[in-house]
C-alpha cells in the first residue's frame, strides 16, 4: 500500500513537471500556429509553486525523488525573476521618473467613473512628480472638472500631453514634462485597443516613449468572478462560462500575437531609443512579452524588489504591467504601488542614460 501511494505520487509529480517544461513554449510559439502553450504559461506561477510543494514533501520523505521537479525548475529559472527579484537596484542621483497605470476610466469601486476616484489618482500622480506618464483607459469626461485636459493642469510636473480616443468611454495618455515634437498611433482592426507613442526631447536627446494597450480579454463580470475566485460549481450555466470564457481567452491569445509581431516591427523601426509601458494584458511566460522584450530590458528584473503582481484581483500571480526600455537606459527603483483605485497596480521607475552604451 505504501508503494501504491509513492508510485501515485511520482506519477502525479512528473505530470507536473511536464506541464512545467510544456508552459516555458508559450514563449516561442504564437498562439495563432498552436495556442494550447498560451494557458499553460498564463497558469505559470501555479504550476511552479505546485512543484515547489512536491519538492518540499520529497526531502521529507524521499530526498531523490526531488530532482523531479528540481531539474524542470532549474531549466526555466530565468522564468521565476520575471514574477520575483530579491533585491532592487536603488540610486539617489536624478532620472527620468516614469510611471504607467491603467485607470479603470476611473471607474475605482463603482460602476460609472466618478471624479473622486480621478482625484485619488491625480493625486498619487502629482506626490510622485514624475517626468512620463503612461495611462491605460483613462476615461475622457467633458466636464472641466474631470477630464484628462484638467488632470494635466493639477500635474505640476506636466506641461505636455498626448491622448487618443479607445472608444466613447476614453483611451490612452501620454503625460509628460518634456517638449513633444512627434506623435503617433497604432491601431489594430476590430479591437478597441491600440498603442500610441510619443517623440519627446531629454536633455538634447530624443527618445520614442510608446504607451500600450494590447487585446484585452473582454471577459464579462461572472466570467472575472470565476476566475479571480476559482470556485467553479457543478452545473450547466457554469460549464457554459468556462467554455466562453476559454474561447474569450484562445481569440485575446491569438490577436495579442497579432499586435504584437507589428508593435516589435515598429519598435524596431524606431530612431529613437524606446521605453516601452502599458499593459500587454499578457505574463512574462508569454508569445506577447517575449516578443517586445526581445531587444529590451524589463525595469522589474533589472531594479524590482518581491512580487511583481501588478493586476488588483484575487489571483495574485497576474504582472501584466509593463516598463520596458532601451539598453541605453539603466533602471532604478522599480516598485508596484499597492494603491486599490483600480483592477491594476500602479507601476513606476527611475531610468537613467547610460553613457556607457
């Protein structure tokens, strides 16, 4: 009997070691060839901590049955510091403060956006005195007193702003300190997503700062509920919701791919050094991460400290956030500021020119 049960758990631990080593493809394969990869990276942190489990019970018990999971989890280890860094890289000289949020529309904990929850997110943005700031769906109201035109004059550190309209209810904005002399967007058919970038001048250099928003999952409110909570009950109306909300994820999948194979064409094709913000709406254990930050670096692995989670839900593995930057640049600093006025965490750092490159 006591065998039984050894065989049934090594049989079990190998099953999740390869999900382990099948979730590290997501990364090399677009969703659009093969899309079973892309759950199995979104499932990442679970699949990981499950094999760290296996390994803590093998010492207990068995000590060789560890390698199991240790040899799958050593061959993916560059995939853990993008969810975890032990130690932030800090300085206290000047840089270029730059920040990147999705508002919600300032939606906060209500239904509609409201002014209060705009004024909690001025707020936090005009204490930070940042130079650059990158906001997702921030709704465009037409009142004076609650509209991105009136947000950048409570700014004091803002004297220039670039916006583009999503749909009716708003879009992204671009806010920052320095001279823009160029601007532009990315628009993408039959998604009310987009990118747009901005050309700013610093200090006698121009830098290209693109502000992204990729395929959402357009998931409705019991689908995200589902989700957040994974309490799943045994009936029709919730099998149905799993299949939906499964089919929702495979086409956001498989457009993200999409966007961006023509987002990394036009970061590429850039003059300027970049800083790449926004929310991909993707982990980094995927086609859509690996893909822009293949010529980059990420500001969390170079200069985060803890947890990277920087989406407000339930689930606590989802860094979806960006800031993403040239090699020109070096990162300070980086933190997720734990601040409940939306479905995402606030993200900043301190860039500096590294003179160097």
């Amino acid at each position: 009997m006591k065998r039984f049960f050894r065989n049934i758990f090594i049989l079990i631990n190998i099953l999740v070691a390869v999900c382990l080593m099948f979730s590290y493809t997501a990364v090399f394969i677009n969703p659009a060839v093969f899309w079973i990869p892309a759950f199995f990276g979104l499932a990442y942190p679970y699949i990981f901590l499950v094999n760290i489990l296996f390994i803590l019970f093998w010492v207990v018990f068995n000590a060789k049955y560890s390698l199991i999971s240790i040899l799958p989890i050593l061959a993916g280890i560059s995939f853990s510091g993008s969810f975890v860094q032990l130690r932030g890289e800090k300085t206290e000289k000047e840089g270029i403060r730059v920040c990147s949020y999705n508002v919600r529309y300032f939606v906060g904990d209500n239904i509609l956006p409201n002014k209060e929850t705009a004024d909690k997110i001025t707020d936090f943005l005009d204490k930070g005195k940042f130079d650059i700031i990158c906001l997702q769906e921030a709704g465009i109201s037409n009142l004076d007193s609650f509209s991105v035109t009136e947000i950048r004059n409570r700014l004091r550190n803002i004297n220039h702003m670039q916006l583009a309209h999503a749909s009716n209810s708003g879009g992204p904005v671009i806010y920052t300190r320095y001279p823009i002399v160029n601007m532009g967007e990315i628009r993408y058919k039959n998604s009310g997503n987009l990118v747009i970038f901005s050309d700013l001048v610093i200090q006698k250099d121009t830098f290209r700062v693109y502000n992204c928003h990729l395929q959402s999952y357009r998931l409705d409110p019991y689908e995200l509920n589902s989700l957040d909570s994974l309490r799943f009950t045994n009936t029709p109306e919730t099998y149905d919701g799993v299949k939906s909300m499964g089919a929702k994820m495979k086409q956001a999948f498989i457009k993200r791919a999409e966007q961006v194979l023509r987002l990394e064409s036009h970061i590429r094709k850039s003059p300027y050094p970049v800083i790449v913000c926004g929310d991909f709406n993707d982990t980094p254990v995927s086609y859509a991460y690996h893909t822009l930050k293949k010529n980059l670096l990420d500001a969390f692995v170079e200069s985060g400290q803890g947890i990277g989670n920087t989406y407000n839900g339930r689930l606590p593995s989802f860094r979806i956030d960006y800031i993403l930057h040239d090699p020109v640049f070096n990162s300070f600093g980086f933190k997720v500021g734990r601040r409940k006025f939306s479905d995402h965490f606030p993200i900043q750092c301190k860039l500096m020119l590294n003179r160097t490159s």
